[in-house]
C-alpha cells in the first residue's frame, strides 16, 4: 500500500499517547470517528467540536477507512474508559516514568 498523506492529520508523539490527531488541537481521530459511528452527524461533530471544520470530519472519516482494525481498537477502548468512568468503577492509573 502506497504511503497516504492527511492535510489534516497529525501524530505527535506525547501527544495523546501519539495516536493520529487533528492538525492544531489535541482532538483525536478515533474521537471524532466514534461520535460519527454513535449516529452523530457531520454538523453535530463540528458544533460538539467547535476548532473543527466539516473538511476536517471527512478526513478523520477516511483515516478511519484507510487504518480501520487500529481505529476500531481506539474507538472500543474509548467506549469501554466512558463506560467506566460513567458507572464509577474506573481505576486510575498513575504514569510510567520507569523509562525515563
């Protein structure tokens, strides 16, 4: 597979945990791909997200299609935190400085 490039699309290691982000924020793409996949629209991300532009979704959504088994365990990974932290049973964890 060629090598595919994203206008909007970054990695930035140290930045959530160097997962693909958007360009300029610290929002990322598995953030937007798992609201479009819970029945958000388009319009609904932009207005939820506002530094994000409509070009910017539909990017993250062809990331999505382009890297989908690494989004998918994002996304549920993601669900799974939520769904923790919503019922209060998540463990905090504390930062490994072990490799430091």
């Amino acid at each position: 597979m060629a090598s595919l490039l994203y206008r909007y699309i970054q990695q930035v290691q140290g930045v959530r945990s160097g997962h693909p982000i958007i360009e300029g924020t610290r929002i990322g793409v598995h953030d937007v791909v798992g609201l479009v996949l819970s029945g958000a629209g388009i319009d609904d991300v932009t207005r939820s997200l506002p530094p994000v532009t409509r070009a910017q979704v539909y990017e993250c959504l062809a990331y999505y299609e382009d890297h989908k088994e690494a989004m998918d365990l994002l996304i549920a990974r993601q669900f799974a935190d939520d769904q923790e932290r919503a019922a209060g049973t998540a463990t905090p964890t504390l930062p490994d400085y072990s490799e430091r």
